[in-house]
C-alpha cells in the first residue's frame, strides 16, 4: 500500500443509491487537468440495484487504473463513507465531491496552487453552478469567520488539506441527522486556527433535486436538533463570540419581522385591490344585466317590427290579390260591354233591313 502523501490530492466520491449520477460525477473527477490525483468511490451499502450494477461496470471500466480504488461498505452515512473514503486515500490535499455533483477541470489545480503557496490556508472554497432543477450561480461571500458561526455558507465541495480533517477528527458521524457535517467540520478548522479562501469563480457543478438530503436539515425538529449539537460541541467558541451571536441573530430576526411585515402590507394592500376590482366587477355585471335586458327589449321590438313587416306584406298579398280580382271584373265587364255592343249592332242592322223592307214595299 502506497503512503499518505504518495499523491498530491485524492478526489473522494461517496455514493449512497446514487448510481444514476455517478457515472457524471467519475468522469468531472477524470478531467481534471491536475498531474497527481486518485479518485476513491465509495459504495456506502446502496441497496438499489441500478447503482450496484453501475458501480460493477464502473469497477470493471477502470479496473486497469491504477488511480480509481473503490470501496463497498455498510452503510454508515455521509461522515462514515467521507471518513473511510479519506483513510483509504492517500492524498495530501482531499476533495469531497457528492454523487450527484460534478467538478470542474482546473478546481484541483488552482486549489492545490493556493495550499501549496499559503501554509496557514487549510480550506480553499470556490463558487458553484446550478444544475438540475436550477439554474444560475451560486456565489459565497468571502470568509468571515464569525458569520460562518450563523449558518454554513463554505459549500462541502471544498479542497482541504488533509491534516484540517486530522486536526478536527474528521467528519462528525455521531450528529444522528446528515447534513451538517461539513459545517461542523470547518467550525473546527476555524477553533484550530486554519484559514479559509474563496476563489470568486464556479468551480464545481451543485444539483439540485427535489427530496435532497439537505432538505431534512430545514425540518423544524431536526434543525432545532442539529444547531443545539453544533453550538455543545462547539461551546466555548459559541461563548466567546456570544455577542455577536446574539445580536445578529436578533438582527436576522428583526429583519425577517419587518419582512414579513412588508409582506402583510403587501398583502393588505393586494386585499383592498381586490375588493375594489369585485366592487367593479359587480358594477360591470349590473351593468351588464341591464345591457342585456336593453337588448332583450331590443329583440323584442325587433321581433315586433318584423311582424309588423310580415303584417304589411300580408296585406300586400291581399291588395294584389284584391287588384287581380277587380283587373278580372274588369276584364270580364269589358266583355259583357263587347257583347253587348256586338248585340246592339245585330239590332241595328235588323232594324235597317226592317226599314229597307218597309220602304221597299210602299
């Protein structure tokens, strides 16, 4: 077995049921474009089978590379598979990289560049991109060391050096609730001295994903649980800057008041809002019941016209029927007027052979 120091940083992938990400997060460690680095996997007892198979083919890919080791333990949690991913290491310098991360290619180098040139720095942090169900950066102030005692905001994805994990005796696994086990480790780099640099670039690839681990830590009970451990283990640091503590606690309190404040407000006002856009909702339905009962007046003299139009041209019909009657009178008046003349004709030419006759006969 080669000693620890034999390489320059060792890349430590735990995976715990993550298989479906693994293969990912392998290949950003793969790219690096740093000259001496192992990566070690370690299999914290997945019971899904797609991982178990995926890390078997892994296994197998790059069984003829002497700087990928896998390891396959029980599952001991996120502290446990960290802490025997880095016993199994032989690195100087220890990047923890989640399943379901990724890094980028020069993290390792400018990382280990900073280590190598600033011995009193023990935790370089970089800034991160958004993958997943997010997108956009994620940028972390520059340290500060009382502010980190508020909340964590150095992200586990961290290039530090292997004695910070020695100093602290790494990982806490006793927290009985995953998530802030990084936080507490670098609590106690800051108790033994260590510094802390940011490099103001995204470095590493953060995935966020419904259901995370992190998500459990935002649990009222838990939360509650995990900061009272935090604060016992950590007491005389907590006393010593006790001040601080509590006045920007209060301070974040007070801002959340104000906040939520501005947001009743808010809501007060989108309440009245909203009253007078029903009141003028009802006045529009008044109005437009009224607009409908013209119109429905409006149809009803409508309709009263066309009757009266379909009455008119009823009595069109019958005046022309009227007018062809009395044209038939007429025409059969004219008639009887040439029959008559006709009779009166036939008279009058016997009545002139009668006088003919008489006349003749004297």
């Amino acid at each position: 077995m080669l000693p620890v120091g034999s390489v320059k940083a060792s890349i430590v992938i735990p995976c715990y049921n993550h298989g479906h990400y693994l293969t990912e997060a392998l290949a950003s460690a793969l790219s690096s474009d740093f000259d001496d680095y192992e990566v070690i996997v370690v299999d914290d007892g997945s019971t899904d089978e797609s991982t178990l198979c995926i890390i078997e083919e892994l296994k197998s890919r790059f069984s003829e590379k002497q700087n990928v080791i896998f390891i396959s333990q029980e599952n001991k949690g996120l502290a446990g598979a960290r802490n025997n991913g880095i016993k199994a290491s032989k690195g100087e310098y220890i990047l923890p990289l989640d399943a379901d991360n990724k890094i980028r290619p020069h993290y390792l180098k400018k990382a280990a560049a900073l280590l190598d040139n600033n011995p009193d720095i023990g935790v370089v942090y970089a800034y991160a991109k958004y993958i997943g169900e997010k997108d956009g950066f994620w940028e972390f102030p520059a340290f500060d060391a009382r502010r980190q005692l508020l909340g964590n905001y150095v992200e586990a994805c961290s290039v530090f050096r292997r004695s910070v994990w020695e100093d602290c005796g790494g990982y806490d696994p006793n927290m009985g609730i995953m998530g802030y086990e990084d936080w507490d480790l670098w609590i106690g780099a800051m108790e033994r001295g260590w510094k802390f640099h940011l490099i103001k670039e995204p470095l590493f690839e953060y995935r966020v994903v419904n259901g995370s681990m992190i998500g459990a830590c935002n649990v009222p009970d838990n939360r509650r649980h995990l900061i009272k451990y935090i604060c016992n283990k950590h007491r005389d640091l907590y006393i010593k800057n006790l001040e601080y503590v509590v006045a920007e606690r209060d301070v974040k309190l007070l801002e959340t008041f104000l906040y939520i404040s501005d947001i009743e407000g808010a809501f007060r006002r989108a309440e009245t809002h909203i009253e007078n856009l029903d009141t003028h909702i009802r006045t529009l339905e008044e109005t437009s019941r009224l607009s409908g009962e013209h119109i429905r007046n409006l149809d009803e003299a409508l309709h009263a016209k066309d009757e009266h139009i379909r009455s008119l041209e009823e009595g069109w019909h019958a005046k022309d029927a009227h007018i062809r009657n009395l044209d038939e009178v007429l025409h059969a008046k004219d008639e009887h007027i040439r029959s008559l003349d006709a009779a009166l004709n036939e008279r009058d030419a016997d009545l002139n052979k009668i006088n003919r006759e008489m006349l003749l006969k004297d």
